[in-house]
C-alpha cells in the first residue's frame, strides 16, 4: 500500500528530474539550489561543470540568526546565501527550485536572494 508521503516525495523526485534535465549551473552562471525540511531551510550554490558547491547557508547554521516565521526565516537565508555570493564574486545565478513549489517558503529565498544581489 502506497502512503501519502510516499506519493508526495515520488512526485517530488520526478519534478526534480524533469527540471534537471533543462537546468545546469556552469562557471559563469551556476546553480542555486533550494532544500526545505520541516525544520529548516538550505540553499546551495552549485557548479555543476566542476562539482562543486561554491557557497551554502541554512536556517540552522550557527552563522544564522533571524527568528520569527518559517517564510521570514526562509528570506533571511535567501539574503545570506546571496551575500556570500557577491562576496565570492557572483552575480548571476540559475534558480532550482528542486521540485518544490514556487510559493511559501522557496518564493520567500528567492525574493530574499534576489534583494541581496544576485540575479536571475
């Protein structure tokens, strides 16, 4: 018997599969890609020529320290992952929403990302 997690998290992979298949990050414009658990939020920045995470940042790291809503949290990661990107001299990136839906939480990193510099 399938159960609903199941459905959830199999729809997700395959989402996550169709996206992959048109979405790579290069030197020049790598990856930023979104995880969101119950508990946190991530958010890596990803050259997929190389194999490399060039920057990351999460909602339970100890560099973070925003408190208030898991969407007000989410923004405060999106500004911290773009800040540590501009510092490492990116500026455009390609946004991977992992097959998650572009609302709530992910909606709230990119627009976070986005007002702290970076672009796509």
């Amino acid at each position: 018997m399938i159960t609903m997690a199941g459905n959830k998290t199999s729809r997700r992979e395959r989402i996550k599969k169709g996206i992959r298949k048109h979405l790579t990050g290069t030197v020049e414009r790598p990856r930023l890609s979104v995880f969101r658990s119950n508990k946190g939020i991530y958010a890596q920045i990803i050259d997929d020529v190389n194999g490399k995470t060039l920057v990351s940042a999460s909602s339970i790291s100890k560099e973070f320290a925003a408190a208030g809503t898991k969407v007000e949290q989410s923004k405060a990661v999106g500004k911290l992952v773009a800040e540590k990107a501009v510092a490492a001299g990116i500026s455009k990136v390609v946004f991977d929403r992992n097959g998650y839906l572009y609302h709530g939480r992910v909606k709230s990193l990119a627009e976070g990302a986005r007002e702290g510099g970076l672009d796509f």
